[in-house]
C-alpha cells in the first residue's frame, strides 16, 4: 500500500472527514516519524512495531570488479521490528 491509497481508504472509512485532512494528518504522522528518526530517536507504534535508526561502522569493502580495498564511511540505516501484535495477525491470515 502507497501513501495515496492509505489516504483514500482512510478518507472511506470516515466520510465526515475531508480528503485533505486526512493526508495533512498522514503526512504530520509520517513527517514526525522521519525526523525523530532523524534525531536518532526511536519510534514505537504500539502493536505495530518500532522504527529505529542502526549504526554501521566504517570499514574497508573490496571492490567485486578489481577486488581492491575501498573505504566504506560510517552510515545510519533505518531499522523496523514489527510490534507482537502485527506478526500474530501476519501468522493467522495464512
């Protein structure tokens, strides 16, 4: 599911509200997601998971063409863990 098309099912299940609101309310939630994350903070959504941010090193990678070293600088990647609640509806859908 894209962002477009969870703010046309949210904006059907709650005809009272405004189709524009409710993609200024997803874009608040999601804006202020990306910069606690951002700030390097972790973000818990309560039986859907916690977003946070993991640190990987620098090191020194070969490169596959020539094999020669290469330095690798530090970097922060994104990292999900999906919420219990999540995984037990995951696991009785199929």
């Amino acid at each position: 599911m894209i962002k477009s098309e969870l703010v046309e099912k949210l904006a059907a299940e709650n005809p009272h509200l405004f189709q524009r609101d409710i993609e200024n309310i997803v874009n608040a939630i999601l804006d202020e997601v990306g910069d606690a994350m951002a700030r390097g903070d972790r973000v818990e959504l309560r039986g859907f998971g916690a977003f946070s941010v993991k640190n990987r090193p620098a090191r020194v990678g070969r490169n596959p063409r020539t094999g020669e070293q290469v330095e690798v600088g530090e970097k922060y990647v994104p990292q999900f863990k999906a919420g219990k609640e999540i995984r037990e509806r995951l696991n009785r859908s199929s």
